[in-house]
C-alpha cells in the first residue's frame, strides 16, 4: 500500500498504529470466520479466496470505526468480499426474505 493511500484512509499515525496493533490481536485470537462459521487459514496467500481478512462489522464507509478492535471481525477474503460494505442488519433482512446466507459465498465478480 502507498503512503498517500494510507494518509487517505488514516487520519494519523497513531490511528494507523491502532489499527495495525487491534488488526494483529484479532488475527491471534480468533480462528472462524465470523461470517460462515468456517475455520480461517492463517498461512493461506494473502489473495487465496479462504485467506484470513480483517472486516469492519460496521462499515468504515458508513461510519463505523476504523480503529476500534468491536468494529472488526476475523473472515475469510472470499466472505468478506461477498458482505461488501453491508450493514449487519442489511444481512439479517436478506436472511429473514429467505436469501441464503451462504449464497453470498457463491458470488462472482463480473
């Protein structure tokens, strides 16, 4: 990542050291994606579709924190990529009209 995409999306260093540190902790402790439920392979390649991501539950593009370790949860790429930048409620109303919810692990991008 460039530097002027990094000063772009954090505001300071200190924010990006927070960031970096909640990211690592969260990498240390969780193994499931909080998304599918499945096991996350840590020494997959960073581009693998089961590789191990960082998620916002609340998206930063909608206000959630960027920072704050709460706002982040273990995934799998392919899963993060499929939530996109949903709200967790937006995914609980797709459930509740009978959108499968693995069915957003199924995705193609076009």
């Amino acid at each position: 990542m460039s530097n002027s995409s990094n000063s772009a999306r954090f505001p300071s260093s200190a924010a990006r050291q927070a960031y970096y540190r909640n990211r690592k902790k969260l990498l240390a402790n969780e193994d499931r994606c909080a998304l599918c439920g499945g096991f996350v392979d840590k020494t997959l390649p960073q581009y693998h579709p089961m590789s191990a991501e960082v998620d916002h539950i609340v998206p930063v593009s909608k206000g959630g924190d960027l920072v704050a370790i709460e706002n982040m949860q273990l995934t799998h790429r392919k899963c993060n990529r499929a939530k996109s930048d949903k709200m967790p409620a937006e995914r609980i109303a797709e459930t509740e009209k009978g959108v499968d919810p693995e069915s957003w692990l199924n995705w193609t991008s076009s």
